[in-house]
C-alpha cells in the first residue's frame, strides 16, 4: 500500500521514516507522530499508511486489553 512519492523519487531521497503511534485497546491506531522524517512527501505518506491500516492487536497485560506506545520503522529505498 505503499506509494513512493514522485518528489522523492525525482530527487533520489532515499531513507528511514521513524513513526510512533499507540495501539489502543480496540486495535485502532491514534497519535500518529513522526519521530524522524526524510521530508519530501515520505513522511506524510508513512502516516497515510498507517492510518489506513487494518486494527492492530491491543497489548496484553494480566489478561486484560491495554494501550501500547510503539515505534515503527519504515524505508523508503529506490530499486
């Protein structure tokens, strides 16, 4: 579902996008920051996906659903 942006892909920007988000106890995502960005439309494009992903798995803490801080990676590499 990742699309690279064509500003990027006309400049050669090639790197990490660092996203951190939380999972909350229904799964969905909320508080979508970039932590580290390589501009260029990468890091509006890594929160995009996020956003339109299917619900995550909540975390788990003595059997109960809690909410879960969490750090993503994502790269963006030219072929």
């Amino acid at each position: 579902n990742l699309r690279y942006p064509e500003a990027a892909v006309d400049r050669g920007i090639q790197g990490k996008v660092l996203v951190s988000f939380i999972i909350e106890k229904d799964g969905q995502l909320s508080n979508i920051k970039i932590i580290r960005g390589i501009g260029h439309g990468c890091d509006e494009e890594a929160i995009r996906v996020l956003e339109k992903s299917p619900k995550w798995k909540p975390g788990i803490q003595n059997k109960q659903k809690v909410r879960v801080a969490y750090t993503l990676p994502i790269n963006f590499s030219l072929p």
